[in-house]
C-alpha cells in the first residue's frame, strides 16, 4: 500500500509539472478574432493575454463604435481562448491522475 501510495504522489508531481509546461506553451498559442466587417481585429494567446489589436481608421471617428467593437471581439476572442485553454489544461491533467475509484472528474 505505501508503495502504491509512492508511485501516486510521483504521478501527481508528474503531471503537476506537465501542466505547467502546457501553460507556457499556450503563451505560444494565438487566438485571432475580428469583428464582421474586420474592422477591428484581435489576437491574444490561449493563455488571455493580448498581443495585438489593429483598429480601421474608419473605427477612430466614433468613439461610441470603437469601445462596441472592442467588447464584442475582446469577448469573442476571450471566450475562445478560454475553451482552447481549458481543453489543453483537462485533457493533461486527466492523463496524468491516478485511477482512484469513485473519483472520476473528467467524464
């Protein structure tokens, strides 16, 4: 029993440290949005963090517009990451967990 008790917290070490390295390569993963007509475009990576936004001159005339655009596509591109962030994160961490009876958390 100690031994497999052992072998557990090594594969909870072990996928503790995978999911950290998955979260440093999803610094490297870009999500780009942009709004219908593609007068404002996003880019952030699947970790939330914005890298570029690039606004039409046509955007800077009505400042009312510009902030409607900026949330709508800010929240697109936000809630894609999001997904993309959260399916990498689960499927290294179901991977990496021990097979505990009654505990399965990733149906």
């Amino acid at each position: 029993m100690f031994g497999d008790m052992m072998n557990m917290m090594g594969k909870l070490k072990e996928t503790q440290q995978k999911i950290e390295e998955t979260k440093k390569r999803l610094d490297t993963v870009l999500i780009d949005e942009q709004s219908n007509d593609g007068l404002l475009k996003v880019t952030l990576t699947a970790n939330r963090k914005i890298k570029s936004i690039s606004i039409d001159n046509n955007l800077l005339e009505d400042k009312e517009q510009l902030e409607d655009y900026l949330i709508l596509v800010l929240n697109k591109a936000i809630e894609k990451a999001t997904n993309v962030n959260e399916t990498e994160l689960a499927a290294v961490a179901k991977q990496g967990m021990p097979n505990i009876p009654g505990m399965d958390l990733f149906k």
